[in-house]
DNA sequence: TATAACCTTCGAGTAACACGAAGTCAAGAG
DNA sequence: CTCTTGACTTCGTGTTACTCGAAGGTTATA
C-alpha cells in the first residue's frame, strides 16, 4: 500500500495532481485508511499509471472520467471502450513521429550553436540580423 | 508573405495560438501589412516553428520570450543560449523515451481489449470487479 | 510535551490558450 | 454603388488543469 507522496515519487506526478485526480474519480479503486489518508495499492496503482497515458494522449480529464465510468459499467460499454483506446493508440503513434521530429530538430539546432560558438559560420540565429541569400539558421 | 491562416494550415497552430505568440514578442521578426495585419516571411516562419519546438519541451511563453530577447542582443550571449538549447534537446530525448513508453502502452492496451472482445480473456479492465489473484490488465 | 513530518480539505491564483463580440478593409455580385 | 462575404483586427471574458498555500488533524520521535 502506497501513501500519495510515494505514488508521487514511483509515477512522477506531484502530490497536489494526484489528489486532483483521485478527487474528480479518476481511480475509483482507491481507498482510505483510519485517518482518511488516501492508500493506493497495487491495482489503483496501475490505474493511475493508465490515467497518466491517457492524459499525455491529450484526453481531458473530464473524458478520462467518462472512460472510467464507462469500466465501471462492465462488459457492455467494452466496444465503445476499444473505439476510445484505439483512437488514443492512434494519437500516441502520431506523438512518438512529432517527438522524434522535435528530438532531430534540437539536435541540430545545438549542433548550429557549436559550430558558431567555434566561429565557423557567423552568428545568424538573430532574427533581427537575418538577411537574404543568408542560410536560414532556425 | 503568408496570412495568419496559411500559417495556422503550415504549422498546425490555431490562428489564436499564433497571434497570441506574436502579441506576446515570440516572433519579433514579423511584419504588418498596410491593413495591419500581421505577415510572416520565410524567416518568420521559421522562427515559429522554432517556437513551437521550444514549447513542445515544456518551456513556458515566458522563458520562451527570454530566449527570443537573447537571440535579439546578438553574440554575447551565444553561451547562455546554447545552454538553453542543450537543456531543452535533454528534454527533447527524455520525451522521446516516454512517447515510445506510451505507444507501447497503447498497443498492448489496444491489443487486450481485442482478447477481452474475442473472449480469451474476462473483462478483468473493470477495476471495480478486480479481485486479488486475478491477473492485472492495465 | 513539543516538535516534526506526514496527511487532510478548501479556496484562491495562474498559464496558456479558447472563444466571441465588435469593428475594419478589399473584392466580387447584382 | 451598395451589399454581402470573408479574412483580418483588438479586446475582454471563460476554461482547463493544475499550483500554491493556509489551516488543521494524527502519529512518531526527542
């Protein structure tokens, strides 16, 4: 059984977002002990690790909920539910692609800025300096 | 010379991002029009997709802004911004690794609900349902 | 017994848009 | 020549998802 501040610390959220989310019923399976403190074990555990997913798809927290409610309901929502999942598979594959991209672009983007700090090409990342027939830096 | 609108289709960004960047100094290269209204070059838009990059990592408008005003002062601060750019190419890998993370997740996800749908599995996705022993599907 | 180290709820504040109203301007239709 | 369409403008409010801090309860250690 997990406090919030160790489930904090195992998943990278803070403590203020976790009560966030266990507040608006995001992990229905997480209980209380004596002192009202919220206890996760292991299944509100992977819960909360889907939530994560499914929010950096860029699902709001207030589809989250209805996707939840939807697993509460048991086995007739499961379509409905597989429609929701594979569209979100869908995003991520298209985050991975973007982040690869971003990863490639700041890579030379650093590789730029050493080959002027080592004054091989001038400074032409200022825009305001930018002129035509210049290569464009950015 | 593109509209707000070409640029909006260019880069993905809704014509509300892109003026709310530019009202904000993100892109001090770009020009207006006679009828004021705003036009980007090719440096421009270059220095867009930069900006969008940089915010892709998590850096706020605000220290995106910071960066722009160093790239306007010119080499002197060449050091200064290269440290950002290593800082945020860290980033950039870091979120790589979890996208590949997600995507995997989704895949597998997506892939369970099939069984659960093919009845190899029992609908064990339902976390109100879960019992200790039972096998854990998130 | 007090001091710290946890946890709680609650309410206000913030970042980054998102949206809609109200107005300007240029081109084409009748 | 007026009218409508459509894209742009500014400005001000609304929304989401936190984020922070205050005020207070409980338990372990000194």
């Amino acid at each position: 059984m997990y406090t919030v501040k160790e489930v904090s610390k195992l998943l990278g959220l803070t403590e203020h977002t976790i009560r966030y989310y266990t507040d608006k019923g995001l992990v229905p399976s997480v209980q209380r002990d004596k002192n009202n403190n919220r206890l996760f074990d292991e299944e509100s555990l992977n819960w909360l690790i889907g939530v994560k997913h499914l929010k950096q798809c860029g699902m709001s927290v207030e589809d989250i909920k209805s996707y939840v409610d939807l697993c509460l309901e048991g086995r007739s929502t499961i379509q409905e539910r597989y429609g929701i999942i594979m569209k979100q598979k869908a995003t991520a594959l298209a985050q991975l692609e973007e982040a690869k991209q971003r990863a490639k672009y700041m890579e030379e983007k650093a590789n730029h800025y050493l080959d002027i700090i080592n004054e091989v090409l001038p400074d032409d990342t200022n825009p305001g300096k930018w002129q035509k027939n210049m290569p464009i830096a950015h």
